[in-house]
C-alpha cells in the first residue's frame, strides 16, 4: 500500500473526490479535471450573501464535513521514460526546426497490482501524458508527473502507447517520489505507433517475478491477454513489426520457382524428422506447394528478437549478411571456383600481410570499421586491402596440420570434441542394411590393430577403455551414391580408430573408408595408417583428409547447427508464447534465447539454403541439410544434450559419487569435458538456488499452468517428430525443472561456445580441416594416370583434393566472422539481470555464480600452464580456452556467451 510519508508525497483532496459535491462525474480518470459553476459565477456568490447566516453556517459545515470524510492522501511522482536512439534517425529538434512539429509524446498507464474492493475488478489505471524534455545522440528522454492515490497499491505493470510516426525503442520507464522508493520499469523493447497497432496495448510488467498462482489479482487477466496477443491466431504473413511467435516447418531452404536444381526437401514432418522454426506465413511458392517463398528481405521473426540497430558500429547478424552479401561475390570473381591451389605458396600467400586486393566494395567503409581485422589500409593511396590473419594454431606452429598428434588432440580439445566415442564391442559393425549397403563387417584387422597398439591386443584395449573411434560410417553410407552424382564432390563412410597412451593423449591407429555398392561396382573398403613409407605415408594424409572432411561436416551440420541453432529455436518460441514476461522461469532463460531467433534467420538466408555457403562449400553440398535432418532421426536426445549424460553415452565417463563432478572420465586429459564439466556444475548450481527459491513447495511445478503449458508445447509441437520418445523428461518437480533448464541453458551458452568459437582457430587455415573432399582415394579403383600422379607429385594431387581456391577463401571468411564476439557481447555469469538484481536472495546466488565463472578462467589458466596436460600445452600446441567464460570483442577463441548471437 503507497503511503502519504515520503518524498514527493502531499496531503491533498483528491479532484475526484471533489468532483460528488457538485454531482458524479462517470467515466473520468483519476486526475480528471474538476469545476464547481456554482462558486465561480460571480451572481451565485452575490446571492449566497443574502442567504441568512444560519443557512450558509449550514452549507460550510456540509462542505467542511465532506471534506473531512472524503479527504485522500495523494503521492505525487515523477516519471522518465528513456528511449534509444534508432540509427540514422531525424531527431525531434531536426524536425522542430525544419517543420515545426508537434511536441513527441508518450501515453502512459499505470496498472495497480490490486483489485476495486468494490467491484472485483482491475483498478483504473493512472494515465499521463509524458513529454519529450530532452535528448542527445542515443537517447531521448520523456517526463511527466502524476498524481497517485494512497489506497491505488504498489504499481505492477506500465502499458506504454506510442503516439508518434515511428516506433521507438524503450530502455525503461523510471518512477521516482514513491512511498515505497523508486522504482524502475525494464523495457527494452520496440512500441510500435498506435496507427499501425491500434488493438493491442504494449505492456511491461516490473521487475517482480510471479509464478501463475501468485499473480496478484489486479494483474491476472493482463498477464493472460499479454500471453494471448504472443501467441497470435497462426494465420497471415507474419509483418516486421509483429511480436507474434508461432511454429512452422523448415519448408523455405529452397528456391524451387528460381530453378528445379534449388527445391529442397521439407525438414519437419514423418518423413524426414525436425525441430520446428518460427512461422513467417509467407505464401506457397508457384511450383511446389508445400515450399514456401523466399523471403524478398530479412526473414520474419519476432521484433523483440532482431538485432538491435541501435548502436553503431556493434558487431552483429546483419554484418554476417553484409560480408556474405558484398565480399563473397567478390571472392568468386578474384578466386577460381573449380580449381585447387596450385601449391602450398599461394596456400601461404592468403596470410600475407600485405593482404589482396578485391573488386572495389560499396560497403567497404562500413565494413572495415565493423571487422576491422580482414581489412588493411594502405594510408598513401586510400585503399582497403582484404587480408586473413594467421589462425593461432599456424601462427604458433606452421606445420601443425600435419602432426598425428594434432589429429588426435583436436578430438578431444579442438572444434569439435563432441564426436569421439569408446569402442565397446569388437569387431566393429554396421547396423544398414547389407542387401544394400554390402557387408556389414569392418574391413580393420585385428592383427594389424594389434601391430599398431604394440603394448596390448585390441581386446585387452577395449576391456581397458583404451580404444576410441571417430564413427560416421552409418551417418554418411547412405548419402555416398547421391554425393557422388554430384559435381565436384564424393563421399565415404568412415571410422578412426585411436588408443589412449600413458600420457592421456591420443594416438591414431587406422583410417577405414567405405563406398557401397553402385555404378555395378561391389563395396570398396580400404583401410589405412601411420607410416614411415612414403607412399603410405602420402595415402594416410589423403585418408586423414576425407575423414577431417567428414568432421568438418558432421561438426557443422550437427553439433553446431542443428544441437544448438536449431534445437534451441523452439525453446524460445514456447517460453515466449507459455511463459508471462513475468514468470521467474521466463526471466532465467531470457538471457539465453538473445537473438537466436535472428540469427537462424540470417542462416537460413545465406548459410544453409539451397546454393547457399553449406551447400556450396562442404561435402554433402545439396544433401547437407537433409543429412541433419537424418542425425536428427537417429541420435538427437533432449536428455543427452546434457553434458554428463552425453559423455556416459560417448563411453568417455561412467557415474562415480566418489569422483569429482560425481564422474569417472576414461580419458582424464580431455580438455572440453574438464572445463566444461565445472562450468556444468557452477551452472547447474545457479539453476538450482534459482529454482529452489521461487519453488520451495515441490507440488508448485505440477501445479504451474504455464510451466506446465510450456514444456508439453516444447516436447509436441516445437520437437514433435520426437513426442512420443520415452526419454523425455518429466516435469513433477523442482529437480526435474533444475536438470531441464540446465540443459537447455548448458546448450545455449557452453555447448554453443565449445563449437563455434574456434571455427576459425582450427578451420581458417583449410587444409588442417578442409570443408569437403573433391576426389577419390587413389587406391580405390584403378586409375594408371591418377596412380601416376600421385606418385610424381602427392603435395598436387592433395591440393586437388581439398576445396578450391573460391570453396576455401569463402569458408574461411565466414568461419572468421562466425568465430567473432561483438564488442557488447554478454558473457555467462558476467552482468545481472535487473529482475535478478530486484530479488536479495537471487542476486546473492548470482554473485556466487559470478565468482564461480572468475574462478573457472583462473583454473584454465592454470591448466594451460600444467605440462604434464598434454592435450592442452606443447611447443606448438594451442591452449584450451574455448570455455573461459569471459573475452574481448574479436575472433579470440574464448568467451561464453549466455546465448547463441552469432
């Protein structure tokens, strides 16, 4: 209840009040205005002197006892709004002073937390007129004052109305001279005009987290209607300005009007199982009705969730559009599409520091204020050169590449360490059809296993868990006969396999590549290893080629894009649609969900659709999304995305309540499940003092409307090919919300981080992981003049093998701009929430998780510095510190964002 003490506060008479000596006044607001005709006209006072004193004592007693009765105490507050900026906008002083326009102004409502006693129903909010007072470069800033009634309740939500020609970005809403302190509304959100968006109030709840059953009532059916209008009615083209969040298929990768060689398959469905993305409502294409339009612009998603235009020069999606859009072409006209590098010189030269020059760029101000680090300004003539910095790996060791020991670290601790696996059984099997695929044994010999392990027999390896794999051989068999059709590109399935020496690291054993059956030919299946032959020495670098390429792919395609990218994607849309702005679970996850949504959208523009960089640069090239899509059917488990469940699964770590992190790891030098299982653990401890603190009471889960609610519409309509897997699971408890927001956090952040920002560290320099393979091993099938070649000069025939000069300077851009933290990136466990920071108990447990997160960058510091970690220290070697929590802007190889932004 707001009280009459305090700054800014007044004993008044309430105008309102005031307003029943004369008569009632119906339908006025609480400051409504207020006239009494009978003592203003002067011939009424004229006639009251003659009244007999008796008559007018009796008058004043009446009035005097009114006032008395009716009196309430008022506050008066001073209210701010603050707005952003949008870039390159006219500001109000510009127009006043070329047209002389009207002032700027904002209505605003102030909604109590209680209910009319009288009527059961939401009291009538305060309204005021805020007016524009000043502003400068980024912001504006609105004031006005407002009148508030001691028995109006503590204020819940503010309904913001933007009267003026634009939308406005909205910072927040300030109130100052309260009873109970100031108090700060936190917005930061898009108002459309009350023109374009004249049926729905834009309302923002304070930083007051409730749970559905303790909303209070004033709130209740605002909470609900706010929930409603986020849903809309899943009809219509979705417009830029539309917050409507809704759930389609991936139907729009391809271009089928364009051309029949751009149709693409639906992603989502029985037959090829996937996530669901954000509906945009786009019209069918003319040729293929169950494929929707290419979008003539950006792709619809909701406003809240684009990138911010609002600060110059920061670093976001539409710089990766930019750089696709404008250098890309550029590099296809300057580098040749078919053609591999003729030596390893003109490898080298892209690193020159002198850089290269391209066709001119229109945009190449912009861009080089943007990505400062691919552009070189010659000062004498005015000319912006492009350059690729040396990636930190070549930089420290310029044959690094070509180490087996490097092979062999990177799966543990380079790009993608999220693919090696225990061999569990021997000998190795495939479980396709053998009708089709052939013989469904490995081609690798036990004898020749053994040779290789030297100390122990293969058996002995397995029961010892010394023996581990890099296993594609089923993922990629069924695309090899498709993948080969095409132009420029072929495929194996294939296994490698590495034993685990004393030291922890790991050692490469044999490569096996397999092509089924086709073109009338049986199964082929070679096998190969380290030798000091140098012919088999040559045929081992080829194979480690296809394999790298093979890792490349399933990197890109799966661990990045579709565990985190796509899978995430639902989570946002449900928790926006399932989950009041006010809810506690909505304000923890929030953080994690920044623009995602935008930046899936840039990748389905440029990246992953037909012809796009995916398809144009990695193995599978137009399959590529098919093969996700496939990954998907086969292995993707919500319950395994958890980072100790993925690595019992993996083999690489069983249960043990007496070990750290309560798990034994096969491999103890494992740098990504060492990092990354203390910041689980720091994670997953913030998760829980959060959940723990707004469910104290276990059965408040199950009775959760809009938790509930949320996590049947993740599992049947965001997930749906998957909802009726038995592994999902169930949410009766606060334990079971603690392991699934955990996991849905660990993925957005540290799983995200784990996978992308190294892209350019290990990928940049295309020949330690090269995108695609372009030629057959040259043992496969017999070839006199290949065979000739080969032995004449390896180094060109596996320069032919890897991506041409085009396929390699555009993956190399893109990596170097996907690996790349905008200078306002927000780091895990750096800044607070300010719904976290309203809460004392949650802050506290906000502070503990900061200082977990400082203490995690110490310990991989510490790590780095430890020679006796093989996997992460080494003349040469690269340091592990893709989970360091914090960084600097720029391509640095650490950083944990909250979200997946880039």
């Amino acid at each position: 209840m707001l009280k009459s003490q305090g700054v800014g506060c007044s004993t008044r008479v309430a105008p309102a009040t005031l307003c029943h000596l004369q008569r009632p006044l119906l339908g006025r607001g609480i400051n409504a205005g207020v006239s009494f005709p009978f003592w203003n006209n002067p011939g009424n006072k004229q006639k009251a002197k003659s009244i007999s004193n008796g008559r007018l004592r009796l008058v004043s007693r009446e009035i005097k006892a009114a006032l008395t009765t009716v009196a309430e105490p008022t506050t008066t507050v001073l209210t701010k709004v603050i707005v952003k900026k949008i870039t390159g906008e006219i500001t109000s002083s510009t127009l006043l002073m070329e047209s002389k326009a009207l002032d700027k102004l904002l209505k605003l409502e102030f909604a109590s937390i209680l209910v009319d006693p009288r009527t059961g129903l939401e009291k009538p909010p305060i309204s005021v007129q805020a007016k524009l007072i000043s502003e400068d470069v980024l912001e504006e800033i609105y004031e006005a004052s407002l009148e508030v009634p001691a028995d109006f309740g503590d204020i819940g939500a503010v309904i913001v109305e933007n009267h003026n020609e634009k939308e406005m970005f909205v910072k927040e809403v300030e109130l100052n001279g309260l009873a109970s302190g100031p108090l700060i509304v936190t917005c930061n959100s898009w108002v459309q005009p009350k023109t374009l968006v004249p049926t729905q109030n834009r309302v923002f709840f304070t930083d007051k987290s409730y749970l559905p059953s303790q909303t209070p009532a004033g709130l209740r059916s605002m909470r609900e209607t706010e929930l409603v209008n986020l849903r809309g009615n899943g009809t219509g083209e979705r417009r830029s300005y539309d917050r409507v969040y809704d759930y389609d298929v991936y139907n729009d990768l391809g271009d089928p009007d364009k051309s029949e060689d751009l149709k693409r398959p639906v992603l989502g469905g029985t037959e090829r199982p996937y996530p669901r993305r954000c509906r945009t409502g786009r019209p069918p294409t003319k040729t293929d009705p169950n494929s929707e339009q290419r979008a003539t612009g950006s792709i619809y998603v909701p406003r809240d969730e684009t990138f911010s235009d609002l600060k110059q020069g920061v670093f976001n999606a539409s710089t990766l559009l930019s750089v696709l859009r404008a250098i890309i072409p550029r590099l296809q006209v300057h580098f040749d599409q078919n053609t591999g590098f003729p030596n390893f010189k003109a490898v080298d030269a892209l690193f020159d520091v002198d850089g290269f020059n391209l066709p001119p760029l229109e945009s190449t101000t912009s861009l080089k204020d943007l990505l400062p680090w691919i552009f070189k300004f010659l000062s004498e003539t005015g000319q912006f050169l492009f350059r690729f910095q040396s990636p930190e790996p070549m930089d420290r060791d310029k044959f690094f590449w070509l180490r087996d020991e490097e092979f062999a670290r990177q799966t543990l601790a380079g790009l993608n360490p999220c693919s090696i696996q225990l061999v569990k059984e021997w000998p190795l099997m495939s479980q396709l059809n053998p009708e089709i695929y052939g013989p469904p044994e490995s081609a690798f010999n036990t004898q020749m296993i053994d040779e290789e392990i030297g100390s122990m027999t293969v058996q002995e390896a397995i029961q010892e868990k010394k023996l581990f794999i890099l296993d594609y051989n089923d993922m990629l068999l069924p695309y090899v006969r498709r993948v080969r059709a095409l132009k420029g590109t072929t495929l194996y399935g294939s296994r490698t396999l590495f034993f685990l020496n004393e030291d922890g690291t790991l050692r490469p054993l044999a490569i096996e590549l397999t092509r089924p059956p086709m073109d009338g030919k049986p199964q082929w299946k070679g096998v190969y290893g380290p030798s000091e032959n140098a012919t088999n020495l040559w045929l081992w670098r080829f194979a480690k080629s296809h394999v790298l390429a093979h890792d490349a792919g399933y990197h890109q395609l799966v661990s990045h894009w579709l565990r985190t990218h796509c899978a995430v994607e639902p989570y946002v849309i449900a928790t926006n649609r399932q989950l009041s702005a006010m809810h506690p679970i909505h304000r923890l996850l929030n953080p994690h969900f920044r623009y995602t949504m935008e930046i899936n959208a840039a990748a389905r523009t440029n990246l992953i659709n037909a012809g796009g960089t995916i398809e144009s640069t990695f193995s599978p090239l137009k399959y590529s999304m098919e093969l996700s899509s496939t990954a998907y059917d086969l292995q993707w488990q919500f319950d395994l995305q958890a980072l100790p469940a993925d690595l019992i699964h993996r083999g690489l770590a069983e249960e043990d309540p007496t070990a750290s992190h309560g798990l034994k790891l096969h491999i103890k030098d494992y740098p990504f499940a060492n990092d990354g299982l203390i910041l689980w653990d720091a994670l997953k401890q913030w998760v829980t003092e959060y959940v723990n603190h707004y469910y104290p009471d276990p059965s408040l889960v199950a009775s959760d409307t809009e938790l509930q609610a949320w996590w049947t519409e993740i599992r049947t309509v965001g997930h749906a090919d998957k909802q009726d897997e038995p592994w999902w699971p169930l949410l009766n408890t606060p334990q079971d919300l603690i392991d699934i927001v955990t996991n849905i956090a660990w993925v957005a952040s540290a799983h995200h981080a784990a996978v992308n920002f190294g892209q350019y560290a290990y990928g940049g320099y295309f020949p330690s992981r090269p995108s695609i393979a372009r030629t057959n091993m040259p043992t496969e099938d017999t070839n006199p003049a290949l065979w000739k070649s080969f032995l004449e000069k390896p180094e060109e025939v596996l320069l032919n093998a890897f991506p041409s000069q085009y396929q390699a300077t555009q993956v190399m851009l893109v990596l170097d701009v996907l690996s790349s933290h905008s200078p306002d990136e927000e780091y895990l466990g750096k800044n607070m929430e300010p719904s976290w920071g309203d809460n004392p108990a949650i802050k506290a447990a906000f502070d503990r998780f900061n200082k977990r997160m400082k203490e995690l960058e110490l310990i991989i510091d510490h790590r780095n510095a430890d020679f006796n970690l093989k996997n992460r220290t080494g003349a040469g070697v690269t340091p592990y510190e893709l989970l360091k929590p914090f960084s600097g802007p720029g391509v640095t190889g650490k950083g944990v964002p909250y979200s997946i932004s880039i």
